[in-house]
C-alpha cells in the first residue's frame, strides 16, 4: 500500500498514483495538524504534490536525496494555495 495511514502521520511508499489524492486530501483535511512521512516515497502524481501544497503539510521525515525535493519545500513554505481563492 503507497499511503500507511496512522493517527497523526501517514507514511508515503514507492510510488503514490492519482487514485489516492483524495483520500490523503480528506485525512489531512480531518486534522490540520497531521504530517507526512515521505522517506521511502520515490514519485508521485502530481495530484498528490498540489494535495500538499494545499494543506501547507510538516513533513516528519523526508527522502534521503534532498536535492530533488528542494522545489517541494520552497512550494509547501510559499503557502501557494488560498483558501479565499481556491474554496
């Protein structure tokens, strides 16, 4: 399973395809304080960056190769997304 749900984390695995963006969206929605655990998460849709950058998520651990996850970081910390604009 690509997305191991506990109460306060959920734990991304491998590959994380488009059928599961919802889901996290509803999960970090019920609990604004949640975060993300993205060691062993190698790629993801694209719906499931914009569900990140949506919520604004911590990220308790992420993958060893932070070169490649920089652009993520400067997208979750720029607060891209407004709830005024975007309902």
């Amino acid at each position: 399973m690509p997305i191991i749900y506990k109460q306060k984390v959920a734990v991304l695995d491998g590959n994380c395809e488009v059928d599961l963006a919802e889901e996290l969206d509803a999960w970090l929605a019920e609990n604004p304080k949640r975060q993300l655990n993205l060691k062993s998460l190698t790629h993801a849709h694209t719906a499931i960056y914009q569900v990140m950058i949506k919520h604004g998520i911590s990220v308790s651990v992420w993958p060893a190769d932070d070169q490649d996850w920089h652009w993520l970081k400067v997208a979750i910390d720029s607060k891209l997304y407004d709830e005024e604009t975007n309902p």
